[in-house]
C-alpha cells in the first residue's frame, strides 16, 4: 500500500507539473479579456454636452460663475440652476469704431436692463420683471398679494440644449439675444449726435458683423462683437439724406445682481442725484417715489458716526487706474478723482474713494463690469466718456467705467482758446503744453466722476456767483468759480487779462460749495430719523442760490434761464461783454497759432464757425430770459411761489443787449487772414446777421404767453415786438435808406410777423398763386426765414460731433429719464391767441417799409 500510494504521489506531482503552463496562459487570457472589459466600460459615450463642443472648429470657452461659449458665429451659455430667478443687468457699450464722430468708444448703445432668468423643463426664459413695487411698510399680506399677482413678461425664451457633466447646469444656445438686431443691447435712438442733431434710428447690418470672443467674470459673462450699423439721423427741421454707415466694436454683459440689496434712501427733487422709480402700496392705494443713486458705503466704526467722528469705510469706492496713461495724465486724473474725497470727510467718511493702478495679479480683469477703472482709447476721440453700472432695484451704483481718449488736447485746446485764451496765455496757442492739458483733464475728470458718484447735473450752479466774486483771487481759489462742477462750465470766462496772475482761478480746480452738500446728503449715515433730518437740511437751504438745483429745462415756452448749460455768473451780460472780448483776441491773433503745416486743415477751416457758434450760445442765454419762468421746487413750508416770471426790467434789458450786440458785427471780420481759413469767400459777420441773434430773439415770442399772464407788471408780446422794430427801423425813423443789414433784420421780422398768423399766412400763399405782390415786398428784403433757419443746424452739423456731446447724454451714465425730470408739458394750458398784435404790427411795419422804399 505504501509503494501504491507513493508512485500514485509521484503521479500527480508530474501531472501538475505538466499542467501548470497550460492552466497559467488560461488565466492570463482571462486577465487579459478582464482587462480590455474594463478599458471598454471606462470610456463613456460623448454625453449632450460634449456633442455641442466636438468636432466643432473656432470654439473658445470662458468658465466662471456663469460660463460662455462661443462655438464659431453661435454663443453659449452655461447656467447654474441655483441662479434660476436670480435678477441681472444687462448692459452694452462700444469699445473701439472706426468713425469717432459717429461713435464714440466708452458709449452706451441701449439703456441697461434689467432681466430675470427662469427655466421649465425644457426653456429658459428671459423675463422683463415688474418694476420696482413694494408694499408700504413691509406689510405682509400686501406682499404677498403683489407676489401673486406679479408676472413678469418673457422676451425670448430658448430650448435647452444640454446639461453640463453633473446636471448642475444647463446650456442654451443664446446667439440671437447678442446680436444687435436686438433692441436690448442696441438702440441708439435719441442719443445725441454732434450739437443740435440726434441719431433717429440705427439699422444692424448683419452681413457687416460677427462675434469676436466671451469671457468670463465672478458673477458676470462679456459677449464682444464687432457689428455693422447704418445710422439715420435728424435735427429738429426734418431727417438727414445722409445715413452714415459705421463698424464699431460692441461689448454686451450680463452681470449677476446681488441677493442682498443695499439699504436704500428716498431721493428729493430738491437736489440733483441719479435715482430709480418704484411703486408701494399700501391700504389707501399706490404711491410713486424714487430711490436715490449712491454708492453703498457702510462705516468700520459707527459710533465715531455717531459721535460726529469719521470712520473708513468697510469697502470704498476703488477706481483702478489704467498703467498706459503717462505719468502726467495719469496724475492729472487721479487728482480729478481724489479731489473729491474731502467732500465725503464731511459726510463721515475717511479714504472713501482709492485709486489704484491695474494690479499685475493674473485674476484681475480690467473688462469685468464690476471693476471701476479708467481706461486709456488709443482713438481720436477727444471727449471723456463715464459709464454708470446701477442696480436698477435700489440705486446702487455697481461699478463707473471712465474713458479718456489720446486725443483729449484737441478737447482741451477747443474749449479752451474760445473761453480764455485772453485772460490764460497757456491756451493761445494751438500747441499746448503738458501743464495745460493736464489742468483741463484733471478738471474734467472730476466733473465726470460727479456724475459717477451719483450727483445729477445741476445747470444752475454757475450762476450762484456775482462778477466781482468771479473776479476775486481770495474767493475763487476757496470757492472755485461755480456752486457745482456738474453745471458742465469748465473754465472763468468772466476772467480778463492779468487776473490769473493775480491768482484768480482760471480753470475749474474742485467741487463746488453744492456739490459738497450733495454729497453730504447722499451718504452721511443716519441711523435714526433719517428722512426727518434730510428734509430738514433741504429746507435750511432753501432761497440760497447756491444750493438752488437747476434741472434740464424741459417746457420750452417756460424756460428757467438759471438753468442753462455753459452760461457763468449772476450776471451773463457781464461775462457775455468780457467774451466778446476774449474772441476779438482770438480773432486777431488766431492766423499765428495756426501756421504749422502739420496742423489739420479741417481745424483751420472749421476755426472761423466756432467764434460764430461762441456768440451764438450767449445770445441764446440772454433770449431765455424773454418770457423766462423761474421755476422753484414746489414744497410745503416753501414761501417761493412755484412758478415766477422774469421780471419785466429783466427781460426788457436781456433783448436790448442783444439788439447791441446786432448793431455792429464787423469786428468779426477784422482780420481777414482768418475769415479766409474757412475759404475765399468767408465772412463771419454776414453769417452771423443772415442766422441770429435778431432770429433767435424773435422765436421767443411766441413763447412768453405764461410769462405775460403770471406776471402782475408784464412784458408783452406787443411791447418787446415794438422794441425790435424800433431797433430794426432806427434808421428809416431819421429818414435814411435801410441798410443791407436792417433789410436782413427786417425780412425775418415780417416773416416772423406772418408765420405768427395763419390768416395772413393764407393769404400771402394766395396772393402768390394769382401772381399778386405783397404790398411792399422783395425778394431782397425778406430772405427766407426757413432757410436761415436750416443753414445755422448745417453749420453745427459739420462743426461737431457726438464724442463731443456725449456729457449730455442720459444714457451714456444710465440715468433714468423720466420721473424726476422737468416738467415737459402743462396740461389744459392754452396761450391767449395773440395773432391780432401781429397783424397790427405788420400794418406797423408796412408804414415804414413804405417809408423806407421812398
């Protein structure tokens, strides 16, 4: 048994030793089929998502809180779910053109919007939420009710494309909202375009466009295009033939608003801030009102506040400063933006705004719409634009978004030669130096970072001061030469030779006595009380002109002429004399500055029309004070009454300056080495009677009428008629010829007194159409009115540009436009039909033209 059981051992050991390769490359093939199993399963079929990306050319993505895509002419965007109902802003901008006159870069194309992104299953939706209606109180059942009954509208609704990797996100094809067929991101209608003209409307050129790039921020996405655009654009006698066609680069964002809203404070009509409108209802109905456009600046210690202590801010106002500028501009800006730090010490805030430059950090993206900066455009633009990013649910301003242009001199220089070349020989010149540019640069940026602050223009501010304070070393160097910086005037005209050496302020060098107390009065925190003690304060000031806030005068046959952009002092007869002064310097030395050869010609040519356009605008200050209202807040507690007339002493002497003013233009062609700048054939004076100022003045009669009836001692339609034609026909009074220029006068005053009545008017196309002449008429004597008319909108036409303008546009600072806005029309009023002093003063006028033809 034992030898049995041992060679049976011996056996199996044999066997196993000659199975044991066979059983090995078995369980390697195994291994090997395992191993290809797993490979196998490891790779994942393409998922939706990534389907929109493979084997797409041209695709770029830009991953953030919100992510973009650009997969070849089509945009992406890529949503978390948590964000769905959120609130975000939309805003768009031009970023380069290539026609500065048209478009300037830094502009805003369409007003911000305000959109909310829901989604369903398979759409997400753009909606356009309610605006702004809360209920009065916090009133809970209210609330809820406005809950409720609250839809906002959808505008565009898109398919959901895919869901990102994990389901966190969804991803939709966004393209047609980013293209600039849509009204959202570009409307220019109404933006002003060069002086006098505005743009009618823009049509997209979509074969002239594409998309360039996205990219991607902490809470906000940039869609950059360049698009073609025609423009149409109009002046108030009718549309021009001409539509420019312009490529320009535009910048769409779409930013994130935050959850938690800034602590907001009820903005007044009193004062001049940005605002937004919003609706509360309570149990006796609905109210209108407006939130106040500011910053959210919350103090690190609040009892020093409280204690009439300053505090820093927890985060202040940071504006990062663009590293291309040189060391001068850059400078020069930074002091326009810093100068306005003592105004907030005094509402309690130490350090409010820091300017810093572009960190060399990699995080740090100049183009998030959140970041404040000032950029530097290569272009030859030459006006600074300011854009103004606000919450549109409680006036917090977001971010400012300042451009200065390389071409800033050529502002500098044009503003300047015409206002105060005489009384500041640093701008007699064409070629000026770094000092005198950086003066005007810091000065202009500290206006627009008025309005980046929240201030609104205030176009009275520089009329608060007399002409002797604007004379005075002492008084302007402490108060600057005007109550606001937002009133748009930057240099003392009202100054003449030798006063700046004697130290009188030439050029605008810090916020004025108003601006501080807005400042005040947007951000002091006030823990208790608050509208009690803003109130209060408003009423402190009341009947101070200093602290008086002009708004944009917006009825034109009441216009208030404290309100007017560009005129100076108390007194702008005064200061009118003293620039009359300043452009016969300029006359006559102006062919010196400019023989250089590499000066360009359109400036020469164009030099002669700015000196036309100069008396143009002050003789427009003085006709507004013809049949002018003043117009005072109303308020309770106030004793001024709403609505005022000039007085009639007033009003008498503004048109008789300006029939001085008419009585001998000559000296406008003194130097005919510059009349000839604008060609052979130039002449200023006859431009100058041909289009105003007798023009100018008679279209203010028709526009006195509420003056006329609100005043107890009126100046009358009659009586200020009489007065031009007893300056126009001077001459025919002491039996001599009318001259070539009161014939000019006196063919737009009968066109005037015929355009004023209907029956004449009819009368005169009738007689016309038989053949008949009207008694006493040539074609010499009575060029037509319309045509004057019509030349005088031409000259501006060329003579400007809408980079110049852009200050004045609403949109540029996304402020609101309506609401707290001038009135624009008072209903029901009728002016008493006075076409019977017009036919009796052309009877009157036919007597002396008789006269006169004899």
């Amino acid at each position: 048994m034992t030898m049995r059981y041992g060679k049976l051992l011996l056996l199996g050991v044999l066997a196993g030793s000659l199975l044991a390769p066979v059983q090995g490359d078995a369980a390697s093939k195994r291994k090997k089929k395992e191993t290809a199993n797993t490979t196998q399963k490891a790779t994942p079929k393409p998922t939706p998502y990534d389907k929109l990306f493979k084997g797409k050319k041209n695709v770029s993505h830009a991953k953030g809180l919100i992510s973009a895509h650009k997969i070849e002419e089509k945009i992406y965007l890529e949503i978390p779910n948590e964000l769905f109902g959120r609130d975000f802003l939309v805003d768009s901008y031009i970023d380069r053109t290539s026609d500065v006159g048209a478009l300037a870069p830094g502009q805003r194309v369409a007003s911000s919007k305000r959109l909310r992104i829901d989604r369903t299953d398979s759409l997400v939706l753009f909606r356009l939420p309610q605006y702004n209606v809360y209920a009065k109180g916090g009133d809970a059942n209210i609330e809820r009710a406005l809950r409720a009954s609250q839809i906002g509208a959808i505008t565009q609704a898109f398919p959901i494309e895919a869901l990102n990797n994990d389901s966190t996100a969804v991803v939709f094809d966004a393209t047609s909202y980013f293209l600039g067929s849509n009204k959202d991101i570009l409307n220019m209608k109404g933006v002003s375009f060069g002086e006098g003209f505005f743009i009618y409307d823009n049509e997209y050129l979509k074969d002239r466009s594409k998309f360039d790039k996205v990219a991607a921020f902490n809470s906000s996405i940039a869609v950059s295009s360049e698009i073609g655009v025609r423009l149409t654009v109009a002046f108030p006698f009718g549309i021009l033939s001409d539509k420019p066609e312009v490529s320009a680069g535009l910048v769409t964002t779409l930013t994130l608003l935050p959850e938690e809203k800034m602590a907001v404070r009820e903005a007044d009509p009193r004062i001049g801030t940005a605002y937004v409108p919003y609706t509360s209802f309570g149990e006796k109905g609905s109210k209108e009102g407006y939130f106040a456009g500011r910053w959210k600046l919350i103090p690190q210690d609040p009892e020093a506040i409280k204690q009439g202590r300053i505090s820093e801010p927890v985060e202040p106002i940071t504006i990062y400063l663009d590293t291309l500028f040189t060391e001068s501009w850059a400078n020069a800006v930074r002091q326009g933006i810093e100068k306005w730090n003592p105004a907030f010490e005094k509402a309690g805030f130490r350090n409010a705004i820091r300017v810093e430059p572009y960190p060399a950090d990699s995080s740090f993206h100049a183009d998030d719409p959140l970041i404040s900066c000032v950029t530097f455009s290569a272009s030859t633009a030459s006006a600074i634009s300011l854009r103004r990013l606000s919450d549109p649910r409680t006036g917090e301003i977001l971010s400012i978004r300042m451009t200065v242009p390389r071409d800033f001199a050529n502002f500098a220089r044009h503003e300047a030669v015409y206002s105060i070349a005489n009384a500041d020989r640093r701008y007699a010149a064409y070629y000026l130096s770094d000092e005198a540019v950086c003066d005007v640069l810091t000065a202009r940026v500290m206006q627009r970072m008025a309005l980046g602050l929240g201030l609104a223009p205030n176009l009275a501010g520089s009329a608060a001061y007399s002409t002797e304070q604007l004379r005075d070393p002492e008084f302007t160097q402490k108060n600057g030469f005007t109550a606001s910086v937002t009133d748009d005037i930057l240099f003392n005209y009202a100054a003449r030779p030798g006063d700046r050496e004697r130290g009188v302020v030439t050029v605008l060098n810090k916020p004025g006595i108003y601006d501080e107390f807005a400042i005040q009065w947007l951000y002091t925190p006030l823990a208790e009380k608050e509208k009690e003690t803003l109130d209060r304060w408003l009423s402190e000031k009341a009947g101070d002109p200093r602290f008086f806030y002009g708004k944009p005068n917006g009825i034109t046959y009441a216009v208030d002429p404290r309100a007017q952009q560009g005129d100076l002092g108390s007194d702008i007869i005064s200061t009118m004399n003293q620039e009359i002064e300043n452009l016969k310097f300029v006359i006559a030395n102006a062919p010196e500055w400019l023989k250089d050869d590499n000066i360009p010609e359109t400036y020469k040519e164009l030099f002669p029309d700015f000196i036309f356009l100069r008396i143009y605008d002050h003789v427009n200050y003085l006709r507004n004070y013809i049949g002018g209202i003043y117009q005072d807040e109303p308020r309770a507690g106030n004793t001024l009454p709403t609505n005022r007339p000039v007085p009639r002493k007033v009003q008498k002497q503004a048109l008789k300056t300006v029939l001085e003013l008419c009585d001998d233009m000559s000296w406008m062609d003194a130097n005919r080495e510059l009349t000839h700048l604008g060609g052979p054939n130039s002449n200023l004076s006859t431009l100058t009677y041909q289009s105003m100022p007798i023009l100018y003045l008679m279209s203010r009669i028709s526009r006195m009428a509420l003056s006329v009836e609100k005043s107890d001692d009126p100046y009358t339609q009659e009586e200020a008629l009489s007065d031009m034609a007893d300056y126009i026909f001077s001459e025919v009074k002491q039996g001599k010829t009318l001259s070539s220029v009161r014939k000019i006068f006196a063919g737009q005053y009968v066109a005037l007194l015929i355009s004023g009545s209907p029956v004449l008017k009819a009368n005169l196309t009738k007689a016309k159409s038989k053949g008949k002449a009207f008694a006493g008429t040539t074609d010499e004597l009575f060029p037509e009115w319309t045509e004057a008319v019509q030349s005088l909108a031409q000259l501006r036409y060329r003579t400007a540009s809408a980079a110049e303008l852009l200050s004045d546009d609403l949109m540029a600072i996304g402020a609101e436009t309506t609401g707290m806005e001038p009135t624009r029309a008072i209903y029901y009023y009728a002016p008493k039909n006075i076409e019977p002093v017009y036919f009796n003063k052309l009877k009157e006028t036919r007597g002396y033209i008789q006269q006169a033809m004899n």
